[in-house]
C-alpha cells in the first residue's frame, strides 16, 4: 500500500505557501521601486497561510472562523489603502491581490487544491502584464471599445435567453446553437483584428499567419493585389498565401473534433500531410523573407463583423438544410456536390455542418470526413484561380506550384480511402 510522503495538511500547507510565494515575488517585482508598496514575498505568503489556517479551524466545527477572518483583514486593508492615499498612491491592485490571496489560502483548506493553483496561474499573468495592458488600451479606439460593449451583450445578455429548440426536418437547427455558432465566429474574427492590429505588421510570414486567422481568401485578395505593385517580392507573397492557408488546415481539424471527434481522426492524417507540405513552404518564406524587410499592409476591418457572423450563420443553415436534401435525393453524390459548392464561399460552415450530420448518423463518419477534406480542396482551387487572375506571374507561379502539391495529395487520400 503507498502512503503520502507528508500529511494532507502539511501537504496542502507547502502548497498555500508556494502560491503566496509566486504571487509575492510578482508584487515585489513590480512594486519595489515605489515610494510604499503594500507588501512582498513574506507577506503575500503569510497571508496566503493566514487563509489556510483559518479554513482548516473552520473545518473543525468553528465555521464562523472564516467570516471574521475575511472581515477583519478587510478592514485592515482598508487601513492600510487609506494610509496610501495619504501618500498619494492610488492603486487597488496590490490591496485586491492581497485579499484574494487570502482567499486562495482558504479555498485550499476546502480542498480546492487545483482550482486555486489555476486562479494563481490567471492572477500572475494578469498583474505581470501590466505596461503591454496599458500600451494596448492607449491604443483602443471607440469603435473598438464600442465593439467590446455589444459582443459583451451578445455573450451575456442575449445568448443565454435564446430558448433550446430544434426546427426543421429531423430537427436540424436549435436556435441556442445558431447563437453559439455567431459567439464562436465573432470570437475568432476579434481575435484576428487585435492580432493584426497589434503583432500582424513584423513581415510577410507573421502577417500571413495572423491573416489566415480572419480569412485566408483576404490574404490572397490582399497579396495578390500586392504582388503586382511589388513584383521582385511576388515569391514571397505567393508562399505566404500558401501559409495561411495552413491555418485553415488547423482551423478544419480543430472544429471537426468540437463537434465530432472521430470525424476529426480521420482527418488527422490527411490535414497533417497538406499542414506539412504548407511548413515546408513557410521555410522558403523565412528564406526569402530575410531579404527583405517588406511588411505587408492588411486592413483588420471591422472589429466585431456582426454582418460576417450573420452571413456565416445563414450559410451554415443553409448547407445543413442542402446537405439533408441533397442526401434524400442523390445519396454521396449529393454530399459530395454540396461540399464543393460550400467550399468556395465558406469553409467552417461545411465542416461544421459535416461533423454534426456524422455526430447524428456516425456511420457516415468516413463519408462526412471525406466531404470536408473536398471542400478544402475546392477552397484551394479558388484561391488559385483568384491567384492567377489578380497577381503577378511570379505569384501565380508560386501559388499554383504550392497548392498543385497540396492538391494532388488531397486527391490521393480521397481516391485511396474514399
């Protein structure tokens, strides 16, 4: 029989202590040269034990040792912020930071050892990024701000009172999931606009990548464009179209294992060949790039496309309805046509699509697989003819060479397991 090296509470004691210890050593990192910070490494870890032992009194029966605990450290720490007003220092977050602290040190007494070393993990990101958080918020706009504020009430405020009910044949759509499917679609289009807006102009590889988060037809819109006003460059704003398309490949894997996961394993080994032929470019793009310090200008948009999200949803129900149709009336052939339609507009739709229908009916798992790695070859092949007629030569060179491997190897799984 194993035994414990060291009792639960001298166990979960070393623990509380280490957690006061890393908040500590941030708040005296960041706090030392000020005139009065409120405390270090000794006393965020003196707090965090305080909490502890008042929890594991309060286990004993003696509950209402932790109220009084938490009450009277609260007025402490008022105390102590009117002290440094005095001495005109105005922030909270040393005196929050402090209390929550304490805190932890009780909810580890309750035993909520891995949540509280999770809290422990946000909160020293948090305070540790204090200069980037304050360079960024200079560098928010209204509309952005105004952005924030809408996809706010749309996550919290709308999304939840959506009722949980399916409509159409077999019960295709539930409204609560279109909701989610417009929070998912924003979220991911923020998150591109800030990357791009922030870290997306250091060159032609980073911004493809970053690019390739929002859409990887805009950076081939917006390269290919490039292309022709910067000729000696084409090659390598050719590979970067071929790199955020590589992007799509993730995208692709990841939303498939949300929704059905083993859809999403047998699309692992396809997507990993077409990801791979895609890094083997993106070397030729490091290459080339170190010849040249072009940086690429791509607009971020809107910040929070709602009309996008809109689109996206429509087209989603859209495909779902066509993919039931199209399977009553042509069987796989059907499939087959729909996904290569829907791959030209839109690619998340598709598969998203495709993972449920294989979720609901699971031996057409390979069938549903098959139909989305068509739809990302059919995304492809646009790409390319959009590459051939808005780019320069050298581009389209590239382009078709890199998505001809890309391609030919998508082709190769579908006709060997198909």
């Amino acid at each position: 029989m194993e035994t414990a090296i060291l009792p639960p509470f001298f166990l979960h004691l070393l623990v509380t202590a280490a957690m006061g210890l890393i908040i500590g050593l941030e708040r005296e990192f960041n706090t030392h040269s000020e005139r009065a910070h409120v405390g270090g490494i000794r006393t965020f870890t003196l707090v965090a034990i305080l909490g502890y032992l008042s929890g594991t009194v309060a286990n004993n029966s003696v509950m209402w040792v932790i109220p009084f605990t938490i009450l009277g450290f609260f007025l402490f720490m008022s105390v102590t912020y009117y002290y440094q007003v005095q001495q005109e220092r105005y922030g909270l977050t040393s005196e929050l930071s402090m209390l929550s602290t304490l805190l932890l040190g009780v909810f580890v007494s309750q035993g909520y050892v891995q949540e509280s070393l999770a809290v422990v993990v946000v909160m020293t990101a948090l305070l540790s990024v204090k200069e980037q958080v304050h360079g960024i918020v200079k560098k928010i706009t209204e509309e952005e701000m105004f952005a924030f504020i809408k996809f706010a009430v749309l996550a919290l405020l709308i999304l939840p009172i959506l009722p949980d009910k399916r409509f159409g044949p077999e019960g295709l759509i539930n409204s609560l999931e279109l909701g989610w499917l417009v929070i998912i679609v924003l979220s991911i289009s923020s998150t591109g606009y800030l990357l791009l807006k922030f870290v997306g102009r250091r060159g032609i590889l980073l911004t493809a990548l970053i690019g390739g988060l929002l859409s990887s037809t805009m950076v081939t819109w917006v390269f290919s464009e490039r292309s022709r006003e910067k000729p000696e460059l084409s090659a390598s704003y050719g590979a970067g179209i071929i790199l955020a398309s590589s992007v799509m490949l993730v995208r692709a894997f990841a939303l498939s294992a949300v929704f059905y996961q083993p859809v999403a394993r047998l699309l692992a080994v396809p997507l990993s060949v077409l990801l791979l032929l895609n890094l083997l470019i993106a070397f030729r793009v490091y290459r080339l790039q170190k010849q040249s310090g072009e940086t690429p200008l791509l607009n971020p948009g809107n910040p929070l496309d709602i009309r996008n999200a809109t689109v996206f949803t429509l087209i989603y129900t859209g495909i779902t309805f066509g993919m039931y149709y199209a399977r009553q009336w042509s069987g796989q052939a059907g499939a087959y046509l729909t996904g290569a339609i829907s791959g030209i507009a839109d690619i998340d739709a598709i598969i998203i699509s495709s993972a449920k229908w294989a979720a609901a009916d699971n031996e057409q798992t390979r069938l549903a697989s098959s139909v989305i790695v068509l739809a990302i070859l059919s995304n492809t092949v646009f790409k390319a003819v959009l590459s051939f007629v808005r780019g320069s030569g050298e581009l389209a060179k590239t382009v078709i060479a890199g998505f001809g491997l890309i391609l030919a190897a998508g082709l190769a799984w579908l006709f060997l397991f198909v």
